[in-house]
C-alpha cells in the first residue's frame, strides 16, 4: 500500500509518518513547501500529479485541509484523506471541501459540527494523538531542565491582528472590543463571541482594518467567521496568556520558551525558543507543573500541546475544554482550572503535594498510551476513511 503523505511542516508530521510506516504503509513524501513558502501552487500540482502518475497510490494525506490537494485526488479518484489539528482553518470554508472523496478529520468537536454541514458523509470528529516510543529514553537520562511552572509557545501578541489596526479603531468601538475580551477571556466552556458579534458590527468595525481577510477566496466563509475565530480569536487568547503570566510570576518562577516580546513580563524568565525534538519533551517531563493555556479559537477541543506533555510523563494543568473532561479523568490524568483564582491554588497545592503530582503524571502518560497514542488514533482513522 502507498500513501502520498504532503508535508507543509508541521510539527507533528514526523510522528504520524513513522506510525504509518509502522503500519506497513510505503509512504512518498512531497515536502516542496516546507523548503519553499513560496513555490507557485501551479507547479506544486504538477510536481505532485508527477507522483500520482509514476506510483499506484492508494490515498493522498495532510495535516490540515489543502483544497487543490483534494481537487487533485478528486481527478485520479483516490481519498483524501486530512487530519485538522489547528483552528481556525480558513480552508475548510472553500467550495472542494464537498468533495466527496474527502475523508476530513478534525480535533475540535464544535468545528467538526460547522464544517460538518457541507459535507456530513465525510467529515469526522478525531481527537488528537501522540507517539511515546521516541520519549521513552529520556526518563533514564540526567535532568538537564529544572523548571518550577513552565510554559512552551506563543503569547500570541504577535500573531493579533486587532493590535495593528487598534489607533485606527474610535474609541466606542474600541472599547466595546475590550468588553467582549474581558468577558470572553476566562470564560471557559463556551465561545461567548460567537453569539455577542453580529454581521453588522463587523461591518462597521471591518472599515477601520486596511487589511481584513478576503473571505471572496473561500465560498462559504463569512466576515463574522473571520472576525470573530482568527481576530477576535488570536486577540482574547494574547490578553489571557499575558495576564496569566503577569500573576503567576508575582508569586512563583515561570519559565516561558517562546520567541514572543515578553518585555510586558518583567519577572517572568524568557528561555527563548525551545528546539521541537530535543529539548521540549525533556521540559514537559523535567517540569513540576506544565501550563496549557488553549487557543480562543479552539472552542471545545484538546490541542496537541496536551498531548506532547502527556507523551513525556510531564504534568499538566490546562484550562477547562469540554473535551479535556471528556477524553480525560480530572484530577487522575492531568488537572484543569476554571479561573486565574483558581489556578493560582492548584499551583500552590501541587507545589506542595509532589507525590501526588507525580502520580498524576504517571497515569496520565499510561492512560494516554492507552487510549490516544498515534497507533490507536491513525488505527481509527483509516478505519473510518476506507470502511474497514
């Protein structure tokens, strides 16, 4: 069996690549765009039509959706089959996603639902896995991490684009998107912005934003999508994440490792970026407590980061999600807070309870291994996507 397997980077691409192979799976690999952001789309599908003519290919496979990825496998009628690990996705919302060979897995439940209604035959809710195999040798290995409360990405203050156009913006407005932020930043459970922002007041607000998405490139996406998942999004979970980090560094060491400015966090340590496959597993397990702090625009589901921790024996305490609660035992696997108040006493608590913090990171690094290793998860997937 051969898969062409299309890498653009991402950062679990390798993982699910040896798990196929484990599988049997002989896989070609097209990894133009990892090299080359810039290589024209046209001769990507050339180059990627090359491969489908010299080799008898049985699927074609990304981590996330790429329309003319389906259109291709559409014309040599073969599945395509994606697994959607990030939201938003703005790709999701374009005419090729009813494509009927397309066998579209997503993370997030609650986005599943919406994309769903395009194409209910073929598109699933698969929660996010992760490997162990490779993390196993670094709990034999000397510590070289000694962290207290650590923190591995973004701060999302860069990747806001609220914060560019903000001068631009009247202050009745302005002050209006501060009180949707407040509102939204520690409720958790539910994306309130979905509800609270209408049609018309994007309107009224696109005006002010020289650079507001073109949501003419994607058929069924809307500027009330865009506005309120990728701006809104991005803007409520920058705010969340400096908050976060401002208290907890007033009373304990916080390490973050993140190429975000993080001058509006004096006392917090910025260790800089932290290299994917060396030095981040052995951070999640060296670290008494792991922060999870979930993107806004992921509205129900769990993202990777939870699984990487879980993978490395690291200890995690995340932000409520519907489907942290769902997929995992609170209090058994990993813990979750409700509010920064809240969060401020489980630090202290486990700070103080290690025995029962490292029982936490044990099972919940056995009941992953269980339930949501890459084997099980990919298992599903090709069940599910070729009717097996």
């Amino acid at each position: 069996m051969k898969m062409l397997f299309y890498r653009y980077g991402s950062i679990c691409e390798d993982d699910i690549i040896k798990t196929f192979e484990e599988f049997g799976i002989e896989i070609i690999e097209y990894d133009r765009e990892v090299y080359d952001k810039r290589f024209p789309v046209e001769r990507e599908v050339l180059e990627i039509a090359e491969l489908l003519d010299g080799n008898n290919i049985l699927f074609v496979f990304s981590i996330n959706f790429f329309p003319y990825l389906s259109e291709i496998a559409k014309i040599y009628k073969i599945r395509y089959v994606t697994w959607v690990v990030d939201s938003p996705v703005l790709e999701l919302y374009t005419k090729e996603i009813k494509n009927d060979n397309n066998r579209i897995f997503i993370f997030d439940r609650q986005l599943k639902e919406e994309i769903a209604k395009y194409n209910e035959k073929c598109v699933f809710h698969l929660p996010l896995g992760a490997r162990v195999e490779e993390k196993e040798k670094i709990f034999e290995e000397k510590r070289k991490f000694k962290h207290e409360i650590s923190f591995v990405g973004s701060l999302y203050t860069e990747k806001n684009p609220i914060s560019l156009y903000e001068k631009n913006i009247p202050d009745f407005y302005r002050g209006y998107l501060a009180g949707i932020s407040d509102m939204q930043e520690w409720c958790y459970g539910t994306y309130m912005i979905d509800q609270i922002v209408d049609d018309d007041f994007v309107l009224k607000i696109k005006k002010y934003m020289n650079e507001f998405e073109d949501v003419n490139k994607y058929e069924y996406l809307t500027d009330r999508i865009i506005f309120t998942q990728y701006y809104m999004g991005a803007a409520v979970t920058a705010k969340e994440r400096v908050d976060t980090f401002k208290m907890l560094s007033k009373k304990f060491n916080v390490d973050l490792y993140t190429l975000s400015d993080t001058s509006c966090l004096p006392k917090v340590n910025n260790c800089g970026q932290a290299k994917t496959k060396t030095q981040m597993p052995r951070i999640f397990y060296e670290s008494k407590i792991n922060i999870n702090t979930t993107s806004k625009a992921i509205r129900t589901g769990v993202p990777l980061r939870v699984f990487d921790i879980l993978s490395c024996k690291g200890f995690v305490l995340s932000n409520y999600q519907t489907e942290v609660l769902e997929l995992f035992p609170q209090g058994e696997a990993l813990d979750v807070y409700v509010s920064l108040e809240n969060l401020e006493e489980k630090i202290e608590y486990y700070m103080l309870h290690e025995k029962e913090r490292n029982e936490i990171a044990e099972n919940g690094y056995e009941f992953l291994k269980k339930n949501y290793s890459m084997a099980k998860q990919l298992t599903k997937m090709l069940a599910i996507a070729f009717d097996i």
